[in-house]
C-alpha cells in the first residue's frame, strides 16, 4: 500500500513497483502512468512514512534506466536519483582484499576449492545486489572509487556462495547478474563466464520459482547480448510462456483461481509476491 495516508509502506519494494510503472509507460504512453510514478516516489521520499529505504535488491539499477529515459521531466529525474541516493546498503567487510579478485574468479571457475570469508549468509542478497547498485552509482556520480567497494561485495558474495552452496541454490541467480554488471564495467571476461556458469546452475532444469525465474529472465537478457546465443532469448520466451500458462490467476489461464491478475505461488497457501510481479509485469511490457 503506497498511498499517502497510510503508515504502512514496505521500505523495500519501491523501486520494483516504479519501474514497472515505467515499462507500462513506455509502452502505452499515458499520463496517468506517470502521475502513479510521481506519487509512488512521493510516498518513498517521505520521511515520516519511510525513514529508511532498507535495500535487499536493486534500487539503482532500476531507478538508472529510468532516468536515462526521456519519459519524464527535471523534476521527476530528481525524484528518482533521490530513491537512488536515500537507499542504505548493509555494511561490507571495508578490509575484504579484491586485487587479485580476477585471478580469485579464475581459480574458483576451475572448481578449486576456496572457502573464505563469513558463513552467515543471512546478508547474501543484500552483498549480491550491492555490486550492480554501486556499479551503476559510479557512473551516475562518476565515482570509480565505487567500482572498487562494488568488487569487495562480490567478492564477500562469492565467499558466501562458495562455502553455502545447496543453502544458496535458490536465491545465487543475483549474484550471476553481479557478475554480468562488473563484466560490463570491467569487459573482463572471467566475470562473463562466471555468470554464465551461474545462470547454467540455476536453469539446468525449468525454474521453479518465481523470485529466481524473474531475476534469470534479467540475466538472460544480458547473456544474450554479449554473447549472441539463442538459448537465452529461448530460455526468457519459454519462461515467461510457463508462469502465464499455469500460475497466472486470469479468468481463462489455466492458473486461474480467483481473478486477481497476479503471479502467484502455490505452496500452503496462495502467495502473490509484489516484487516478483512488478518486475514481471514490467519484463512483459519489454
């Protein structure tokens, strides 16, 4: 619920829905979309609603696309880079070496055995999501000092993922698009075979949940355009054809349950997740 008036504003959502938003505005060009946008940032910008933009996945990235966008005036590009600059990120290890990082990669790409670093991996996606945020705020505030504090999160990220593997299977596809980022940043191609190695651990067989799915469709995305490859635009279109067919709850949808025009999960009760849905919603607007 982001409406002014109410106290109760999930502080890490924002982001997702906005840019959804911005997908649908992109592709129907209403007015009435961008005032939604304006609200929404309005609500997030708040203090008294929302002290702190708690960040467990992107803010940046996805407000970046939107200010690179010519939908929207001075005003509103204010409005989105503040989401981008109020968003706390939970504090990375400053002492994590990352020199050698490239050379690290390489090793744990040959399947060597390297487990460093802490075992809690309660703040995996919170250091996973970092590296694409702080990545993409080197270049909006040009600040490379940023690319290096990104590299420290990855490497914290990896460490988790390396020694926490089977915990981490669902939820590691962030770190493959962590990857993808720093090999757009960097072109080195350690980082590109990585998250492919990634994104192949995550899809050896069809995803069976959303919040992965999502996040793997992003990554497709990204693989198909540095590497040509079919099988990625395949992936995306047979993902999405997937969860429409048998977990969209649409009157005529095989997963129809109840009309809600939401993606849902099924376990012991029926879950529509809002991130997962904003961002799907807004993947489909593509």
């Amino acid at each position: 619920n982001t409406k002014s008036n109410s106290p109760n504003v999930d502080n890490r959502l924002g982001s997702a829905i906005v840019w959804a938003r911005y997908k649908e505005l992109k592709k129907n060009k209403t007015t009435d979309q961008i005032n939604k946008i304006n609200t929404d940032l309005d609500v997030y910008l708040n203090k008294s609603l929302v002290p702190a933009i708690q960040n467990n996945f992107w803010n940046c990235k996805l407000m970046y696309e939107m200010w690179n966008s010519k939908e929207f005036n001075e005003s509103t590009k204010a409005k989105i880079k503040q989401l981008c600059n109020d968003s706390d990120y939970y504090p990375v290890n400053e002492n994590t070496q990352v020199n050698n990082l490239e050379d690290y990669l390489s090793k744990v790409m040959k399947s060597q055995s390297l487990r460093t670093g802490e075992n809690d991996t309660s703040h995996f996606n919170e250091y996973s999501s970092a590296v694409s945020d702080l990545l993409v705020l080197s270049k909006w505030d040009n600040r490379p000092d940023l690319v290096d504090l990104s590299k420290k999160y990855f490497k914290s990220a990896v460490d988790l993922y390396l020694a926490n593997k089977i915990q981490l299977q669902s939820t590691s596809i962030l770190l493959g698009t962590a990857a993808m980022d720093l090999y757009k940043e960097t072109k080195n191609t350690v980082y590109l075979d990585f998250a492919k190695k990634i994104f192949d651990v995550n899809n050896s067989t069809d995803c069976n949940l959303l919040s992965s799915c999502v996040v793997s469709i992003f990554l497709a995305k990204d693989l198909s355009t540095a590497t040509k490859e079919q099988l990625y635009n395949d992936f995306i279109k047979n993902t999405q054809d997937r969860w429409l067919s048998n977990y969209y709850d649409f009157k005529g949808e095989n997963g129809f349950v109840s009309g809600q025009g939401a993606f849902y999960i099924k376990s012991n009760i029926i879950n529509y997740p809002v991130r997962e849905n904003a961002l799907m919603a807004g993947l489909l607007s593509e």
